[in-house]
C-alpha cells in the first residue's frame, strides 16, 4: 500500500506568532517536505493546483514536480488535484508526458473539477460547465496519451486535425491517473468507466458520505468488467497532527484548527474530528483511526496525508513528516497487508507494472465499451 503527504500550499499566518511565510519560503518549505518524505520511506507526494492567493500551490504543477524528481530517487510524484476543466487537455499531455520522462516514469495525476468558483471566468470557462469538461476534456486526454495522430472535434474547445501530442508518454506508457472527487456521482462514474483511481479526499466529510461514493465507484468498476469491487483501485485523504499525548497534541494544534481559513471559526476541534478523519493525538491513535477507513470503504491502494496546513512551522511539518515515515506507516503497512485479502491489489498500478501488460485495459481509450 502507498503512503504519501499532500500539499495545498496555503500561505497561511501562524496563528502563535502572527507572522506568515513569504511565497518564497513557502515554496522551498514545499521541496523541503518532499525531500523529507523520501528520506523517511513515504512512497507519494501530491501538489495541489491553485491560482490565486492565499494559495502557493503551483498553477503548473509539473514545474515542481520536476524540481522534486531531479531532487529523489524512489518517491511517486502526483498531482492533488490537476484541474480537468479549466487546463487545456492538449497542454496537460504534453506537459506530464515530459514530466513523466524527466522523473523516469515515477509520476501519475489526479484529475479534478477544482472548487474554487472565480477560477473558471479566469480561463475563459463556465462553472456550470464543470462536469461536461471533465468529461471531454479527460477523453481527448485519453486520446492524446494513446493515438499517435488525432483528429478530434468536441464542444469545448477548437477542433485538432492530424494532431500529434509530443513527446509521447515514456515506453508508450500513459501515466495512470485517478478522479478526484468529494460528492460528484458522475466523476465516480468516469473512473469506473476507464478503470482508473478514485481518490476520496474526505477531509470534511462524514465516514458514511466517504464509503457511499467509494462504494459508487467500485460497483461501476466491477458493472464496466475491470474485475471484482473490491480490486478497484482507491485512495483517501487525511488530516493528522501527531504528539508525545492526546493532550500535548491538542494543545498544540488548536491554536492552528481554531484560525485555519478552511476550517477555523466553525465547529469545535473534538466536533471536527468526530464528523471527520481528522486526528489529533498520539502515534497509535492515528494509527486506530487510519486503519478505520478500511473498515468504511474496503481494502485500498493509497493514503494521502495532510500535514502541512493551517500555517504550521516548517519545522514542526518536518517533524510531522518524520513520524509519519518512521512510527505510523510502518505500523499502518504492517495491519492493512494482514487484513487484505490476497485478490485485492496492494499497490496501484505503476509505470513498470504497467509496461510489463501491455494488454492491459489502460491502453484503451474506450475500456468500458470495450469490456462491457
């Protein structure tokens, strides 16, 4: 099973101090967490896509991405979200194709509608159009990673005549991508369709909202014949903050959850963390509570963390980090591959799995009518 971090990049005032990182502090801090994460045997490192304040997050993540890559050797490289619908698919093809070759096949995406209202107008697109262009645009993305020449003419964007995206994906090897979703039907529907990931990020929501739609998509998974339900391939987000003792947890990271702009001003911490996977608390209290969402959605390939919000030090975040490589997932490993059964895959699939199955329904464009 894949364990990883996941940065929203937001630069956020420590609420002890009053004083907030520059942009530039914030984006070395970004590689910093990286590096981190590889030296402690995490396996992931997701960026998020923003456009606007108060957000560091890459607007291209592959710029970062690529930095990280020359930077490490063995960490899988994501995207948390990359958005479907306001990027050009023909710019993303050719942007992760590159990436993908520069990082030796380490990278893979995640696809998203993004939530963030003003983004669309800025590039020229219509937030009530947000479904319809994830959906065209992630099959002329398909098309682009698969055809060696397209000719293509959709509803969104201009039409391509004897198109060829380059460079073509490494090996012929299309990054795998998952759909990221929190309550879009539909989006569970098009992963299905195609066999790719489904990531939950069910940071604000509720255990029964998270394993309905995981539930979704692993039913139209099994529906469209890419193999049983419960060999969908699935990933979740989460949130900890990790102390010697609950109390020394808490009393740390309340000032950060009570002013956080995502969250602060709202529910209570204790309410917070009782309607969602937020922990805070000792080592073996994330440990329970992670392994709880097994018990929600089934058995699933990835676990995505974040850690580095709210305005949190860089030191305190590396801290973070390093407990989660050396105490919590080793434990975490150890429990999920003793109660997964042997049908259902450990891992998602990777570059080098993929190269070695060429047959494999990833390499359609249409798998779900291919299959069905």
């Amino acid at each position: 099973m894949q364990f990883g971090i996941f940065t929203i990049g937001d630069v956020t005032p420590d609420p002890t101090t009053g004083q907030a990182p520059t942009e530039h502090e914030r984006i070395k801090a970004t590689v910093a967490m990286a590096r981190k994460a590889e030296e402690v045997g995490l396996d992931v490192f997701a960026t998020g896509e923003h456009h606007n304040p108060p957000f560091v997050a890459p607007g291209t993540p592959p710029v970062l991405l690529a930095h990280i890559a020359a930077q490490t050797e063995k960490l899988q490289l994501s995207t948390a979200t990359t958005l479907i619908t306001t990027n050009d698919p023909v710019k993303i093809a050719e942007d992760y194709a590159y990436l993908q070759h520069l990082a030796d096949g380490r990278v893979d995406l995640m696809m998203g509608r993004g939530n963030t209202g003003p983004v669309y107008p800025w590039f020229g697109k219509d937030i009530r159009q947000g479904i319809p262009l994830a959906i065209e645009n992630y099959h002329l993305l398909r098309r682009l990673w698969r055809e060696p020449v397209v000719n293509w003419q959709g509803e969104f964007r201009t039409p391509l005549q004897g198109y060829t995206s380059t460079p073509a994906p490494l090996d012929g090897v299309p990054p795998f991508v998952w759909h990221g979703s929190i309550r879009s039907v539909q989006i569970a529907e098009q992963a299905a369709f195609y066999g790719d990931g489904f990531f939950h990020n069910n940071i604000f929501w509720n255990k029964e909202h998270t394993a309905k739609m995981v539930d979704i998509y692993r039913r139209r998974f099994e529906a469209y014949g890419h193999g049983q339900a419960d060999q969908a391939i699935v990933g979740l987000g989460g949130q900890v903050f990790i102390g010697e003792t609950e109390k020394a947890a808490k009393d740390f990271f309340r000032p950060y959850f009570d002013n956080a702009p995502v969250y602060g001003h709202g529910p209570s911490m204790e309410e917070f963390t009782h309607m969602t996977p937020l922990t805070v608390g000792t080592v073996e209290q994330v440990v329970e509570r992670t392994m709880e969402f097994a018990d929600w959605v089934g058995d699933y390939q990835r676990q995505l963390f974040l850690v580095d919000h709210a305005g949190l030090p860089l030191e305190v975040v590396l801290e973070q980090i390093e407990l989660l490589g050396t105490q919590v997932v080793p434990e975490l490993r150890r429990r999920m591959e003793a109660r997964r059964p042997a049908h259902v895959p450990s891992d998602p699939p990777s570059h080098a799995s993929l190269k070695a199955n060429p047959d494999s329904p990833h390499f359609l464009v249409n798998p779900g009518e291919e299959q069905k």
